[in-house]
C-alpha cells in the first residue's frame, strides 16, 4: 500500500503535516495491539520524512514510494535503512552559526529564546550539560505570565524537531515544560499531537543509547548531528524493527572515525548482538577499536572477551582479561577473576586456574558454576602435584579434602605422617570425622592439641573443629582440667579471617599465589597478604559461637555444681552464643539438637521454639523436638497451638513414659482453656481417654 494512503494524507515535504498525521494514527495504532500496523505506519513515516528532506528532481515527478510485499514480511526491515547514503543533514530549521552569542539567562523575547535555544543546541560542548539547560529557563521570559503559552509553543515546536538530547536533559524540560503532566492534554490540537509524540519519546529513552560522552571538541556541529542521526536509526531498529547481526553490523560501518569513542553506542550494539548469540560479529566489531589506555572502556573489552570465551578462543579471551585486571589496577574490584581462572582451566594450566578460581571462591562461595569448574581444577592440579608427591603431600592432601575425597586425603596424611607432624596440621582428624570414625578423630584432634599446648601455640581453631565434630567425646576431665585451665578460651580470642585447613595458621597467600595473582606480599597496613572473603567471615564467627556454646553446654552437662545459680549461668552463656549462631544453625539443624533443653531449663521458651522449628525441618521424627516445642508454647499461654502438638510427641514417643507426660501436658492445656474462658478444646475426651491407655500399656510393660 503507498505510504501517503497509510499516514492518510497527500504527497508533501512539509514534515510538520507527516508528523501530525503519524502522531494521529499512532494513538489508535498500540504496537502491543497491532504489531503489525504499527511496524506499516512506522515504514510509512519514515518513507515520508526521507522524501520530505530530499530535494525533487522532476516537478513531475510525484515523490511516491509504494510498500514491496516483501518488506511487508514479519521481521525484515526496510533496506532503504541500509544504504550506503550518509544520514541526513541537520533540519534547516537550525542555525549552526550565531555572530553573537546569547547570554542564557537573559532571554525577553521569543525571538531570542528561538536563538537562545538554537545556540546551546548546536553547541557541541554545552548542549549535554542540564545546568545550561537550567540557566536557559532560569531567564525571564519564563517568568511572564503573557506569555507563557507561546513560551511552550515555542519549545515544544523546537523540541519536536530537534530531540537529539541526553535522558538527564530530557528529565528535565519534560518536569519544566509539563510535558508529560500537561501539555498532551492541551486543548491546541497541533501542540497535543506533538507534546504525545515527544512524550512517546521521552518514555522510550531507557531503551536508547546513553548520552555520548567523551566528546571531541575539534568536531563541527554537523559532524555530531550525523553522528547523532545515525545513533537514532540504530535505536529505532534495535527497539521496533527485528535486526539481524549482519544489518547491524552494516549500520556501525557508516560511524564516522571521530566517534570510535562512542562507547555508549557500541556497548549498546554490542549487548544486543549478545542477545542474538553473535559472538563473532561481537568479536569483529569491537576488535576494530583501538587499545585502550585506561579503564574508560572496561565493559566493552569485558563483553569482547566474554565473546572471544563463547567462542572458545580462551587465549584471546585470556590476554584482554589480564589487560582490563593490569588496568584496573584493583584486583578485588573486577569481575572477571573466575573468568580468568575459566580460561586458564580450558588452555589447561590447572595451577593458576585452581589459584585463581580458588581465590574468587573466598568470595561467592553460593557460585555453583565456580564450585563445578573449581572441583575439575582441583583433580587436575592434584595430577600434577602428584609427579613429586612427597614433596607436595600437604597440598595434594588438603586439595583432595576440599574436593570431598576424605578417604585419599586420609590415605595421603597415613602415607606421609611425619610431614603433617612437624606442619601441626592435624587434617588427617578432620578426614576421619568427615567419615564418621570419630573415636579416631578424636584421638587425632587430642594429639594435635597436646602438640600445640607444647609448642604454645593457642589451640583455639583447632577446639572449634573438636567441638563441631566429637562433642559426645567430650569428658569432664578435658573441659575442667584442660581446656579452662590451660587454654582459657574466650570470645575475645576468637578469629576474624580464615585458618588454613587443618591448622590453627591464618590463612595468607602463598609466595607463589602471590606471584601468580600479581599480589604484594603484604596490605597497605604491612600486614601479610590474605583472601579478603568477606561471604565466609559470618560463617567463621558462627562455627566459634557454636564452639563457644557447645564449651558451656558440656560444662553444665559434666561438672557437678552445688551451686544452682552457677549451672543456670552456664547455661545461659550457652544460649546467648547459640542465638549468635542462629543463621549458621538454619542450614545446620543438627546444631540445635543439644541446646532445646538447655533454652527450656532458663525459660528462654521463645528460643526453645526457634530451635525446635529449625530441627524439625531436617528431622521430623525426633519426638523431643515436639515436646519441647509443646511444653515452650504452653508457657507462654499458646495453650489452643501447644495441644496439637504435645499430641505429635505423645504419638512419636509411642508407648513410652515421656509419651505419657506429653498426654499429661495437652490435657492440663485444654483445662487451661476453660480457666482463661474459653471453649473446652474438641478433642477433649479423646485426648483423656488416650492417656488412660497409653498409661495402661507402659505400666504394663513395667511389671
């Protein structure tokens, strides 16, 4: 169909009647609701502006131009989009030279608010800054209320024109000008359809390219608006049309040599050539730019080796990588360590891809990716290793340990012992925790400590682990006379970074970590140099407060104190550093189990319950968890939701006497009810008739 019977006008080159006609249709034209037309009328309007702007060459010769069914077809864009034509000149209405410059903020007349808004519009340096913008609508042409109304007349027709501003701009006059509030209700025909349009506008100006930055001051004006034209066509087709990577491509050949510093606009190209897995004209078209000398285009040569790696060029990918990290001058600021470590994992280096795999890990240790890419690191690294591996014994044991290979790990520490002796590292009793031989461990943790205390090391790090993993083997002797006399422990001792596996040293690079990440050996306090993994540093504090309450636990379970008071603020000790380990004990309900009596003896019910909650979402059938939650919740006068409960433990518990007093406790909460008021509980009978019989069997089973 031709396109002037689409915009339902005849042939003309005033571009004000083909954007009324556009902006008319349209609002009848969603392109949610009809995609289709909607694409139709857009070709038709942009068929019409280009004949608009072109000079006719036969007066003859009517400037139509009829739709090829084959540019009718879903998804295929105009080809005249395509050419190899420059964009068009800047509009006519726009004066590129003034002989004298206006002064912004003393603008009285329309005249020269027309002058004042061509001069900071073709001003290359200025037309982005907002604050020039402000000084414009700061003069006092604004402030005269006669007019007001031409005022906007005024700016909309510029407006509507010339549209080429930054989004911060265009915030800007649409909150002063009322665009958006106002003036697409104004009762002027003309001024609503296009105050619609600008409006339509401004709303798209997310989906566009970023304001051009960087600008070079030697270019003309007419240089920046071609430039600035061919940024809108690749916007319009990016966010109406369906591009294909080579179209695209196409388009950017047109970019003028003084604009290869649009970053904006070739991150914008390049992102959506990442959304239609074009890696390879990714790759081309940002390996055309030149080197850069600082990090001002860091995500650019990020997306180019993030191309390079999809395409499996791991050592081009490797090489920009490296470069961006040199540039940076930050590690821990980049992202691109695990891609660095990827990289070397695939050109199968595996000392520097666990090096630096392992080093990212401290701080997205959630990354299920990296944990996958750090376990076949690892494997291969301890391959390596083991070309010489007496001399490598420690490493290879701990790599295999991190890789949940306790029994290897176990078999390396028994093959070389004395190596693990003289480095006091006593992995070999985290691997037989880790298989739950756990007399062996223990053993193995207690030789370690002795061998501490003898060198006056402070064992703390290595009681943490003993506690976490052999509590049960705990005995009087070694609380009372070891552990409180000896080593003293205290939440003041407790470690804020770290501890290399196994041992009770801090956790610091390596000379050859160091030398592979680029590292100093120590931080700009002139300490040693270590993992900044602040995503394990909770944990850490959690495992020592849960150590810490498991030491008062055990010592109000062991020691026989007349002195009940003292017991009480044991226990109490205990629970304050259980509720500081809370979080840890959500993802650990074992955790919970030894501290539910505990929290229930110093009547912390709420606690209690808390505790109770968590154990039984990993262990449903533990009849003590329901009792005392049972029992937590009748002290605090919940009797209506302790009564289904206390029912559970009695079932769980079965024909037991601690069933019988679960019965016991509902049937004194249902009377509760009817003390405080309330309706008898329905199952009343049933509850008391079940205790009866339960009472029966277990006195049965006595005799």
């Amino acid at each position: 169909m031709n396109h002037w019977k689409i915009l339902g006008i005849e042939a003309t080159t005033d571009k004000r009647l083909i954007k009324l006609a556009y902006t008319e249709i349209l609002k009848k034209t969603s392109p949610t609701e009809f995609p289709e037309e909607f694409k139709d009328l857009r070709k038709a309007y942009e068929l019409a502006i280009k004949e608009a702007k072109r000079p006719a060459k036969n007066e003859d010769t009517a400037p139509n131009q009829v739709f090829e069914d084959e540019h009718e077809k879903k998804g295929v864009v105009d080809e005249s989009f395509f050419d190899e034509e420059e964009p068009s000149p800047a509009p006519t209405e726009v004066e590129i030279v003034k002989p004298q410059p206006i002064e912004l903020n003393c603008v009285r007349s329309i005249s020269e608010l027309q002058a004042a808004l061509n001069e900071l519009y073709c001003n290359v340096l200025s037309r982005s800054d907002v604050e020039q913008w402000k000084l414009l609508f700061s003069s006092p042409l604004f402030w005269d209320v006669d007019q007001s109304q031409q005022v906007s007349f005024t700016l909309i027709d510029f407006f509507s024109e010339n549209y080429f501003l930054s989004a911060t701009v265009f915030k800007f006059l649409d909150e002063s000008m009322k665009i958006s509030s106002e003036l697409v209700t104004n009762k002027n025909n003309h001024y609503r359809e296009l105050a619609i349009a600008l409006h339509h506008y401004i709303q798209s100006l997310p989906l566009r390219i970023d304001a051009l930055s960087n600008i070079d001051h030697n270019i003309s004006f007419e240089q920046l608006q071609q430039h600035l034209q061919l940024r809108n066509l690749i916007e319009e087709q990016c966010i109406y049309s369906k591009l294909t990577a080579e179209q695209l491509i196409t388009l950017m050949q047109r970019i003028n040599l003084v604009f290869y510093n649009d970053e904006s606009l070739y991150l914008y190209v390049a992102n959506y050539l990442w959304t239609l897995g074009a890696y390879t004209e990714i790759s081309k078209l940002l390996a055309s730019l030149p080197e850069p000398t600082d990090a001002s285009i860091d995500q650019l040569r990020d997306l180019q080796a993030h191309a390079e790696f999809k395409l499996k060029n791991y050592d081009i990918a490797l090489t920009i990588y490296l470069a961006q990290r040199e540039l940076m001058k930050s590690f821990y600021a980049m992202n691109m360590t695990k891609e660095i470590g990827l990289c070397y994992l695939h050109l199968k280096n595996y000392e520097k891809a666990y090096t630096y795999l392992n080093s990212y890990f401290y701080t997205s240790p959630e990354d299920i990716d990296l944990r996958s890419a750090l376990i076949i690191a690892r494997r291969y690294y301890i391959k390596d290793l083991k070309k010489n591996e007496e001399s490598n014994a420690l490493k290879i044991a701990t790599l295999q340990f991190e890789n949940g290979r306790y029994k290897d790990a176990l078999i390396t520490t028994q093959t070389y012992p004395l190596i693990f002796h003289a480095d006091c590292n006593y992995l070999q009793a985290l691997c037989l925790a880790k298989l739950e031989r756990l007399d062996e461990a223990f053993d193995v943790f207690i030789a370690f400590m002795n061998l501490h205390l003898q060198k006056q090391i402070d064992p703390w790090p290595l009681l943490v682990d003993l506690f976490i993993y052999c509590p049960d083997s705990i005995d009087f002797n070694l609380i009372m006379e070891t552990i409180a006399k000896k080593i003293q422990p205290s939440p003041n001792k407790f470690y804020k970074t770290p501890r290399v596996l196994g041992s009770v040293q801090e956790n610091i690079y390596s000379q050859l970590e160091l030398k592979t990440l680029d590292l100093p050996a120590t931080d700009h306090d002139g300490k040693p140099n270590k993992p900044k993994g602040y995503a394990l540093y909770a944990d850490l504090d959690y495992k020592q407060q849960y150590a810490w309450a498991m030491l008062h636990a055990l010592m109000a379970k062991l020691a026989n104190f007349e002195d009940k008071a003292i017991v009480k603020q044991i226990k109490q000790a205990a629970i304050y550093a259980i509720k500081q380990a809370m979080p840890k004990i959500t993802h650990q309900p074992s955790w919970s189990l030894k501290f539910l009596h505990i929290a229930f003896d110093i009547d912390d019910f709420d606690t209690c319950i808390k505790l109770a909650n968590i154990t039984m979402s990993e262990f449903s059938n533990l009849p003590q968890t329901y009792y005392y939650k049972g029992r937590s919740l009748a002290a605090l006068d919940q009797y209506d939701a302790a009564i289904p409960i206390l029912i559970l433990a009695a079932d769980k518990y079965g024909h037991q006497r601690l069933g019988i007093y679960s019965l016991e406790f509902a049937v004194e909460c249902c009377e509760k009810l009817v003390e405080h008021g309330q309706p008898m509980h329905p199952n009343y009978n049933e509850i008391c008739l079940k205790l009866q019989t339960t009472k029966e069997i277990v006195d049965a089973q006595s005799k």
